[in-house]
C-alpha cells in the first residue's frame, strides 16, 4: 500500500507475474492480473476487508505501522 502515491486509496495485488491496482471497492484501476479466478478471489478479499484496508491506509498517510490483513483461506 502506497498511500503517497496518488488517490484514491488503493492496493496493489500480484498473480503470477501480473500485476494489477485495486480500489477499495474490487474496481481495477491499472493493470490485469491475466486470471479471471484471481481477480474474483482479489475482489472477494476486499469486500471482507475494506474496513481494515481503510484503517490501514489512514496509519499510512500518518506514517504509522499497517496492520497486517489476513489472507483467504
């Protein structure tokens, strides 16, 4: 998460050597991951954790430590 990087808040996610930036609502804002099923599970993750995404891009504008967020299982 690179909070100084430019708005909106956003994520990066990887697969496989793709790359893409996300949105805290699921949206791609740059880039593909090149798999339908990873974007799906990307955005899946997201709408379990937007609060805590939110939080930690809040402490990485006050240049505090993020919290880690935890993975599907």
């Amino acid at each position: 998460m690179f909070y100084d990087e430019h708005n909106p808040s956003h994520f990066h996610a990887e697969y496989s050597g793709s790359k893409a930036v996300f949105d805290f609502k699921g949206n791609i804002l740059k880039g593909d991951l090149s798999s339908k099923t990873a974007t799906k599970l990307v955005r899946e993750w997201v709408d379990l954790h937007v609060s805590e995404l939110e939080e930690d891009w809040k402490l990485a504008r006050e240049s505090q430590e993020l919290k880690k967020i935890t993975p599907l299982t």
